[in-house]
C-alpha cells in the first residue's frame, strides 16, 4: 500500500469527476504551512498531492472551488471546501474524498 495523502472530486450534481480542481494540501506546525498542490485530473482526482514527507499531526486539504465552479459558469453558495484531518499513523495511507454540488458538499476517510 502506498503512504500519502490523496484525494477524489466527484460532482454529485452532474453524476461525474470533478476534473481541474485546484486543491492546496497543508500540515500544522505553529501555523499552516504548504505541504502540495495539485489540480484534479480527468477522473477527478489528486495521485500526487504530498510534496514533503508524510508525518503525524493535524493536516487540512483547501478545494477552491468558486474556482471551480466559476470555470464551469456555474453559481455556487461554498468558495471553498476545507477538510481538517488527523494522520495518527504516518505509515499508512490518508484518501480524502470530496463530494460536491453548487451548495454542499461532504467527505469520509475512503481508501
């Protein structure tokens, strides 16, 4: 199994990925620093996200998403979507799955 951090996009509005997704990934130490950056690809998707090594501690993964939806010319009430996540085991791996339509969104620890 690889270890990282990864993430999926769909669009439950349009029953399909969420492709060009800027997607910004960031670890707490006495303040938010970069740890990646990534645009979803065509399945929606973000393989390589991790820029640093992967470690215990509070991580966030930052979806902009008036980007996003602003490209698709498409209104939507949340400009971004900002998921906090503990990583207790640096060892494994951390998939983070968005779900997302103009106004909501929700994720789970997939696999």
């Amino acid at each position: 199994m690889a270890v990282g951090i990864t993430t999926h996009v769909l669009d439950t509005s349009r029953g399909r990925p969420a492709a060009g997704v800027p997607v910004l990934l960031e670890v707490w130490e006495d303040g938010w620093k970069e740890a990646g950056r990534a645009l979803t690809d065509a399945d929606g998707r973000a393989k390589h996200l991790l820029e640093i090594p992967l470690r215990e501690g509070v991580w966030r993964i930052v979806f902009d998403l008036a980007a996003w939806f602003g490209a698709q010319g498409i209104e939507s009430f949340y400009p971004a979507a900002i998921l906090v996540f503990h990583v207790r085991d640096a060892g494994q791996h951390y998939h983070v799955p968005l779900l997302l339509s103009p106004f909501g969104y929700s994720t789970y620890r997939g696999s």
